[in-house]
C-alpha cells in the first residue's frame, strides 16, 4: 500500500513579508479580501490552512475607503450592549467619519478564521486613517489592489 504524506510549512521555511495598501477609493470589500489573503498566506507555494504563514499588512488612507452603492447610508454597523433592548444600530457615514480604521478592520476581521489562529493573524493588520504609518524599519513593499 501507498503512503503519501502532505507537505507542510517547516518553520524555517516561513518568512512573514510587511506590505503597505493604500485605501483611497478602493472599495472596502476588495480591500478587505485582499487583506485577509494577504495576512493568511494564501498568496505563498507553503499555505497551509492551520499554520501563520501570512504576511504583515499595513493599511494607509482607511478615511478614504469606498463604500459602493448606497451602502454608506443604508448599511449598518450592529453592536448589542448585552441588556434587553440594547441593539445599537449605526449607519456606516457616522462610522466612516468618527473611526474609519475601525470599520476596515472589522471588515478583514470577518474574513479571518474564527478560533484562535484568526485572533493570532488579526494583531498582523495595522490600519491608518491618515497617510502616515510608523513602520518604515520593517522595509513593507506597497501592494496595489487589483480591480
């Protein structure tokens, strides 16, 4: 009988890259799939679905993120205070102007695995609402966003 094994990422194999995306008018959800494959691995011959072999990502400009649509006024951000009657509705204009970073991060954040490799891979993602970040010693190579 054939025995065959599947490869896997050695830990000396895996080298985690920096990239910087610039968000202006890139819409959110493009951006947030890109991100997310980014911060995964997907992009590297080694991927392997239970190991962090993803990449750093830093995003610039989250301000200037895209909402398609109408989605800036007929989408809402959902929280729940935990009490009766305590659902929080907030349309995303309110949430672009008060914390942009927040809802970029929130949108890369449900497109990682929920158990405790997503929350390890999260702490990879910085956002930056303005156009300055603070980690040029890492050396991040820009990505540019397809579409």
């Amino acid at each position: 009988m054939l025995t065959r094994t599947t490869a896997t990422a050695k830990p000396e194999q895996i080298k985690h890259n920096w990239h910087v995306i610039d968000a202006e008018g890139v819409a959110l959800g493009r951006l947030a799939s890109e991100a997310a494959s980014l911060i995964r691995g997907k992009h590297k011959p080694y991927f392997s679905p239970h190991l962090d072999t993803g990449d750093f990502v830093i995003v610039i400009n989250a301000e200037k993120v895209k909402l398609t649509g109408d989605k800036l006024n007929k989408k809402l951000y959902f929280r729940h205070t935990g009490y009766p009657g305590g659902v929080k509705l907030t349309p995303y204009k309110d949430l672009m102007e008060k914390k942009p970073t927040f809802a970029v991060e929130k949108a890369v954040k449900g497109m990682l695995p929920k158990n405790r490799l997503g929350r390890k891979l999260f702490k990879k993602l910085k956002v930056y609402a303005g156009p300055t970040h603070n980690h040029q010693a890492q050396m991040p190579e820009p990505y540019v966003v397809k579409g």
